[in-house]
C-alpha cells in the first residue's frame, strides 16, 4: 500500500452534502482529542518521515486508565503514551518497532524483525504486560513491563521459532501452535485468546499468556488444528470464520469479530472446545454472511466490522467498528437478540455510510474506523484513513 493511496467512495455512492449526526442518536459521545494527523480540514497525508506525533494507517488502539497505545500499522512501529493525552497531536512518549521516531519500514527499516514489525494490528496492555500482534510476521510480542525507552526488544515470542523467524505457520503445516496473520488479540478471565485471521480460526490458552511453542488448548472454528479453510470450506454457519478479526468479552462470555462474514459471534459461557456460537450479531440467521448497504437493513447489519468493543471498565456497553461503512455503532446492553444499535457515531443516521460523510475531514468524521477501545465513557477509535486516532467522550445528557 503506498503511503499515499486514499480510499475514497468504496461503495460506489455519488458524494452527498454533509449532514451533522441528529440529536440524541450519537448518545452524548462527541470527539475530546485526537493523536495523528489534524482535522478538521483536507485529508492529511503522513509526513515522508514519521514523527512521534504523525501516524500512518493505524490500525489498533488500546486505551487504560491513564495510558494510551496505538498500533501505527502503516509506519510498522507501536506508539506509547505514559498519561492520557491533554493536546491535539501530542507526541507519543515512546516509540517500539523502529529505532527511532523518524524512521519506517517493515522490520525497523531493514534491521531485522528481532526489534522490528511488518503491520502490527492487536495491542493490549494486561497486568501491566505489553502484548503486541504483529500480524505480518506472524507472530505475537510480548514484553514483561511496558517499555519506557524506544526501541527497546520484546521479552517473549509466540508464534515463531525464533526472533529472526517470519514465516507463516512457522513455514510448516498448520497446527495448534503456529499462526497465520494473528490480527486480534485478548486476555478474557484467565484465558488468553488470538484471532488467528490467516487460519480462519480463534486459538484459546488456558492460564494466560503461554510459554513459546506451546500449543493452544482451544481451537474454534476449524474441525482440527491442521485445517485453514474460510467457513470450513462451506458457507457461514454457527462454528465457522471467514475473517476473525477482534475479541471481546468477559468471564463468562467471548465475542469474535467475524469481519468476512459480517458479522460477530457470541459464546456464553466461554467455550472449552470447538463448537457452535449462541450468540448471533449483525445477521438473520447463522448462514447469512450478506453485507450492508446490500441489504435492507441499518443499525443491525453491518459492512466488515473489523472490531469490537466491551466495556472494560464493566459494564455491557458494546461498540462496535463498522470499518466499510465509516462508522461506529453503539448498544446501551449486549444485543443478543440482533436488535439495532443505540446510537450511531460520525454518520447522520443509521442509513448513512459516506467516508468522512462525503466532505472533509472534521472532528466528528470517521474513514474507515479499523480498531476501537471501549473504556468507561472514553471511546479510543483507530481511524486509519484518516491517519489519526480520535479518543470520544460521553457526557450525560
């Protein structure tokens, strides 16, 4: 992808004159701040050298209490900020993946992939451990303390035989302890789990974050841990993947993203073995994989919905990124039963789907919104076209 290629008009649709989202339907959330490229005016395109503000592309997002961490995809890097941002394009405080915050390049500009990435997506801090999913090179990062220097190396590897490994699958058959574009990642109660996207699976460990080359003790979505198939070689049904993407959830629940299908799977309880969802959202039924604008419907279909979001700060606030249709769908509760969303973010209503709402870029704008972190009533949203992420805020109304 060239660092200056835009995504404009995906659907097709003639521009439309932009139209502020009605009153109530975006729930009180509105923009506080945003990381990245400026708004509102033009599309900002990343500087030719990156800087410890600029990003390219982001694609993840993780959003603490007091710590923010993006996944600055297209300039292959991960940006940490120590506090929550208090300004508009504040700089990060540390730069990882690249030796400094200038430099670019998959596998830090040529170094090598011992301290460098090749599009990382999945970011997450857990017990104050810093987990990265570098997709790419196909494997999973892990340091034992969230670095407070650049370029400093993970402490833990999975995926990968050793730190100079990229190969998918290790270069070998699929099994239970290789991956293949791992995208999403999460630690759900005790249990760690990757959405292995290459394989089309979602691979569970017991126990937290494994030791390298331990095979995971669940694998969802394929018949056995050797096969890759989308939707188990047919089409969409309750126990299959076309693209998992995200996971969310809590104890006693576990949400996949399924971004081909359209879609998001819902466990509860969490599952201990390959089988069957009981959860269903943004479908009629568990053979449905059709996409939204193509279909009738608005706040309860979807467009690949790369991400997802549960309120981590408890909760069951769900949000959800509704990547091709350039907007962020919000539930006040779980909607198990399908029902539509509560509110809608960046679009005027629930019928509306432009990029940047067809006109320029602004603060309440979204293009093609790739990874969100759901905290309390902070909304951190990777908002990759436009080269930026934007954290929202709800204020009562």
């Amino acid at each position: 992808m060239s660092r200056y290629t835009v995504r404009h008009n995906i659907g097709g649709r003639p521009a439309k004159l932009d139209a502020a989202p009605a009153a109530g339907l975006d729930g009180g959330w509105s923009p506080e701040i945003w990381l990245g490229a400026p708004a509102p005016g033009g599309l900002a395109l990343p500087p030719a050298n990156p800087t410890m503000a600029w990003m390219y592309s982001p694609r993840g997002v993780f959003l603490g209490e007091n710590q923010v961490v993006v996944a600055d995809s297209g300039n292959h890097r991960v940006l940490v900020w120590h506090s929550m941002p208090t300004s508009d394009e504040q700089p990060a405080d540390v730069v990882l993946g690249q030796p400094d915050g200038s430099s670019e390049g998959r596998a830090a500009g040529g170094r090598g992939p011992e301290r460098g990435m090749n599009l990382p997506t999945g970011v997450l801090v857990h017990d104050g451990r810093l987990i990265v999913a570098d997709a790419w090179q196909h494997r999973i990062l892990v340091w034992n303390d969230v670095p407070v220097l650049d370029d400093t190396p993970p402490d833990l590897i999975l995926g990968q035989p050793d730190p100079v490994s990229v190969s998918p699958n290790r270069g070998v058959e699929c099994s239970a302890s290789t991956l293949y574009w791992p995208f999403g990642i999460a630690i759900i109660g005790s249990r760690f789990w990757v959405a292995d996207t290459g394989n089309r699976r979602v691979l569970g460990w017991d126990n937290g974050i494994p030791d390298p080359g331990r095979p995971a003790d669940i694998v969802l979505g394929q018949p056995d841990e050797h096969h890759r198939e989308e939707n188990r070689g047919a089409t969409a049904g309750p126990a299959s993947f076309r693209w998992p993407h995200d996971i969310a959830g809590h104890d006693d629940l576990l949400l996949i993203a399924d971004a081909g299908d359209h879609r998001v799977l819902g466990w509860s309880p969490q599952p201990l073995a390959d089988g069957p969802a009981d959860i269903l959202i943004g479908q009629p039924d568990f053979s449905a994989s059709d996409e939204w604008p193509y279909g009738p419907h608005t706040g309860d279909r979807f467009r690949f919905p790369y991400a997802i979001g549960l309120d981590s700060a408890g909760g069951e606030r769900f949000a959800l990124a509704d990547t091709a249709n350039n907007r962020i769908l919000l539930w006040n509760s779980l909607p198990e039963d399908g029902r539509a969303a509560d509110h809608v973010l960046a679009q005027p209503d629930f019928g509306s789907n432009g990029e940047n709402r067809w006109t320029s870029v602004k603060p309440d704008t979204l293009c093609w919104p790739y990874g969100i972190s759901l905290r309390g009533d902070r909304l951190a949203v990777a908002d990759s076209g436009n080269n930026r992420v934007v954290i929202w805020r709800r204020s009562p109304r």
